[in-house]
C-alpha cells in the first residue's frame, strides 16, 4: 500500500481556504498511485485550541462532500484533520473519506493537559484495514503514551500512521520517542506534521518515515509544504516538492 502525508500550512479559522488548499493537495498527488494520503492534525481549522469551539465541524457536515467526491474519483482514502462536534467540547478527530462509503471517524482519546479546557476526549477506533493493511492511527499528544502504542500493536496493526501539530523542538522530541518505540514493536511508525504557524508558534514541519529498525528512512523540510510517500510493500519512501 502506498501512503501519503500532506505536510501544509493551515490558516486559522479559514475553513474555505483550508479547504482549498487540501483540494490542491489532493490533486498533486493524484499521480503518486497513493492509497491512503493523511494530513495533519486539525488541518481543516489550524491548530488553535481557543476557536476549536466555534470552528467545529459534523463529520456529516455538507461543505466537506468534496472530498468524498475526490476519494471516489481518485481512489484514495483521505484522512483531514478537524476539531468535531461532539456533547459539550469538541472532540479532536481525524475524518477518513473512502468514496461512496461512510465518513470514518478516528479520535483522540488522550489529551494533553493544556488542552483539555478545550476538548473532550473520544471513544472511537483507532484503526482502519485498507488493501489488507491494518493501520494504528495516534493524534499527537498519543504518541507519547506508551498504553496508545502497545494497543495498537496488540490489535496487530501493520504500522502506526501519526497526525501531529508541533514546533522543531516537538518535532525532535517525536521522532526521539518513536524511533524507540518503532523498534522495540518492529513496527513502522509514519508521522505527519504541520508547518507554518499555530497558536503564534512556529510548526517544525520534518514529516517522516520510521522503519522497523527506528530509523528515519526519509524526512521532509522543517518549512515547506511537501508531500512523503511510504511503500508498505517494500518499506521504500519518496517525497515530492512543492505541492
């Protein structure tokens, strides 16, 4: 299977530029033959936690139908990331688009603790199986917890698939937690991240691909908006400039 991660720049509380910009992303990787192609957390909105509540989406909500229309003509499932309406705070969630099918939702069901004064957690799944791959997916601060990790290895995913929103320092951080972890599990870990700005911070972009002997195989800029592919069939990755 042939993955994808969208390093982009967000616009705070711009859902229609947001929006676009995906759209233009979708279509410059059309002709990678990506199955899967995954943005980074809360992609649709920017990562602000102080708007998440009045940027917040239905997963049903009617001016995301593009994408369902772009995964059916494409053929690949996309996964954007966006604050969710949910009882009270929103949720953090990542919605999977598969064509005709029914729109996915993968939360985060860890926060961290500046964040909880602003969403809830969730309860959904956190994996999918597509082309016969079972994917572990993990939202940021999840990384960090050891438990998020091992429940996905012991549910047999193949790889564990990672949507963040951090600075270089975080970035660094990360892949330091990963590299570890990725080795210990044998299992490869793929992490995409912003860049740009949020919450008047500078997002450290370094999109990369962790093998099954934790080391970093391929890694994006720390600022430009570019795309990472990973094979899962031989464990190759490639990456192409300015989406």
């Amino acid at each position: 299977m042939r993955i994808g991660l969208v390093q982009i720049a967000s616009q705070k509380e711009d859902l229609h530029f947001n929006i676009h910009r995906h759209v233009q992303a979708i279509e410059h990787a059309v002709n990678q033959r990506i199955e899967l192609l995954v943005f980074p957390e809360l992609s649709l909105t920017g990562y602000d936690p102080k708007s998440a509540a009045l940027m917040a989406v239905e997963p049903t909500d009617s001016r995301l139908a593009v994408f369902d229309k772009l995964s059916k003509t494409t053929g690949m499932i996309l996964g954007v990331g966006a604050p969710l309406l949910t009882p009270g705070k929103p949720s953090i969630g990542m919605l999977l688009f598969s064509g005709s099918k029914r729109r996915q939702v993968i939360g985060k069901q860890y926060l961290h603790e500046d964040e909880i004064p602003f969403f809830s957690t969730a309860t959904t799944a956190n994996c999918i199986i597509a082309d016969g791959i079972k994917i572990g997916f993990a939202i940021c601060y999840e990384i960090s917890i050891p438990e998020h990790f091992q429940k996905a290895v012991d549910d047999g995913c193949d790889l564990i698939l990672a949507s963040v929103a951090k600075t270089d320092t975080g970035m660094q951080e990360a892949l330091q937690f990963l590299t570890t972890a990725a080795k210990q599990h044998r299992t490869p870990v793929l992490i995409v991240n912003c860049t740009g700005e949020f919450e008047g911070k500078s997002a450290g972009g370094g999109s990369s691909i962790i093998n099954t002997s934790g080391e970093v195989v391929a890694k994006l800029s720390s600022q430009a908006e570019e795309l990472i592919i990973f094979d899962s069939e031989n464990g190759q990755a490639s990456s192409v400039k300015e989406i």
